[in-house]
C-alpha cells in the first residue's frame, strides 16, 4: 500500500453484501462509531514473511517441488512477534472516533489464570471497544499468543471492569508423545492491548507444573 500515507482514511470492509454501500457512508460520515478488528495480519513487506518465494516458482507445470512449513505453530502474529517485525497493520488492529483507556490489570489462578481489568472510554462518542489480552512469556520461554478478548460499549466517560478466563490449553504445548498438554511450571507473563503488536499493561502469576487431557 505504498500510497497509504496520501490518503485521508483507510477503510477495510471485506465482502459488505448487498447493503454494504451505506454502511461504509455511514461510518465515513459519522453516523456509526466502527469498531471492528483486523483477524489477521498486513505484511509491511513480502520479505516479512515466512516464504516470500515459494520453492519450485518456474519450473514446468506437473513437476513435483516439496515446500517445508518448518514455523510450526508460529503463524500469523506469532510469526511477526518470534522474528520482531513490525507489520503494516497487526493482527487486532482497528480505529474509531473515540479513545479508551487501561487500567488495574490483575492475574489470579486456580483451575486457569483469570484476568481482570477496567476500559474507560475516555472520549466523547458511544462506542464498541474489544481489548486483548496476550501471553507474551511463559516459563522463560518468550511466546506470543491471544489468550482472550472481550467486545465491551461504552458511552462516554463510562468505565467498565472485565474479566477474562484463559483456556489452559493456550497457556500449554501439546506433548504428542504423552497426549497430553503440558503447562510448564514458572513465571508466566500476560499483556493487554489493542493490537498484538500495541501492548500495554503487563502482570504477571507463577504457575505450578501441569499434565492434562484434550
């Protein structure tokens, strides 16, 4: 998008259907507050990717060519994260015509970690906010994963706490041997944003070492 920078406003709507049109007018104009998300991530450039040219480009139709997916489980935002790159627009991302707030992040645990915190819309408009919550350590292991957001409205000057349980299951790697997740036993440290790559407030809880089923 080399010619983002002259434009006034970027607007991404996807397939909008039949009625798409006036929706787009009437966030454009004011009349609705977007809110929305971005469910993935834009490259700030091909050479960000974990293959920017896939093996076996030019050789004649039909001939066999092996591509190795060696990232694992570090797709997406993970990938970005692991090598610290910087994306066009990270996974997350999204504007609106007003502005929030993030405070009193907490973690407890017990059967999971729960997380607790409070979104003050410090603007002048109503609107949709979805805060994120990221693992971004975990047993000294640095590893960047969603662990839960929340789609909260908002009027202006209103504050609202939220809490978010984690599915243990994302706190853990799978032992394919064992067939089990494992949770590492350790310092685990957890984030809270509007982007994977715009994270703020930062907390922290021990973990006791775990075993457990699918």
């Amino acid at each position: 998008m080399p010619w983002r920078d002259k434009v006034r406003a970027i607007v991404q709507a996807w397939y909008p259907g039949q009625a798409g049109g006036r929706a787009i007018a009437e966030i454009l104009v004011g009349m609705v507050n977007p809110s929305g998300r971005l469910p993935i991530t834009f490259p700030a450039d091909l050479a960000q990717t974990p293959r920017p040219e896939l093996s076996g480009m030019g050789t004649p139709w039909g001939t066999p060519t092996a591509v190795e997916y060696n990232e694992g489980a570090e797709v997406g935002y993970r990938w970005f994260a692991k090598q610290n790159e910087r994306p066009l627009f990270a996974f997350g991302f999204g504007l609106s015509y007003t502005s929030f707030e993030y405070s009193d992040l907490q973690v407890s645990n017990g059967d999971s970690l729960t997380a607790t915190f409070v979104v003050t819309n410090t603007g002048e408009q109503a609107c949709a906010d979805v805060p994120q919550l990221y693992l971004t350590e975990a047993a000294g292991d640095r590893r960047v994963r969603l662990l839960g957001f929340e789609r909260i409205e908002l009027q202006p000057g209103q504050a609202r706490q939220v809490a978010l349980t984690v599915d243990p299951r994302l706190l853990a790697r799978y032992d394919g041997t064992a067939g089990q997740w494992h949770i590492d036993g350790g310092m685990y440290k957890v984030a809270l944003g509007t982007a994977a790559d715009a994270l703020g407030l930062i907390a922290e809880t021990t973990l006791p070492e775990a075993l457990f089923g699918s």
